[in-house]
C-alpha cells in the first residue's frame, strides 16, 4: 500500500511510485471518483467529460480560436 500524509492546508505530494503508474508530469490534470469509502483517482483525459460548458460549442473549436483563446 501506498500512502501520502495531508497536510493542515489539504494538501498532499502524490507519491512517486503513482505519478510513475499514471504517467504525471507537472500541469496534468487528476481526475477523483468517489465509490463507497474509496476514491479512485485517475490521469484526467484532455477532451473527455469536463466542467467546461463550452466543449460542446464545435463551432468554436476551429485552430484560429484555439490559437486566440487557448491559453485563457
């Protein structure tokens, strides 16, 4: 088992051996399912189900609004 301390902030380091396993670089973005009293986390896909309102807008999708809006 693996195990990572949380701090007074609730914060916590994802221990190596995991950020191997799931292939982490800095700036990826994690994703947590809560089941039962377990916690699944899991590398968020870049184009899967988000909190983005807009990913469904394809008419806004073009490499010109990417390039424009991409970073914002």
């Amino acid at each position: 088992m693996i195990v990572s301390k949380l701090t007074s902030k609730a914060q916590t380091t994802i221990p190596q051996p995991v950020r191997n396993a799931l292939h982490l670089v800095p700036g990826d973005e994690l994703a947590y399912e809560i089941e039962d009293q377990r916690v699944v986390l899991t590398k968020a896909k870049s184009g899967g189900k988000t909190d983005d309102p807009f990913r469904t807008f394809h008419e806004w999708s073009s490499a010109a609004d990417e390039k424009a809006y991409g970073k914002l």
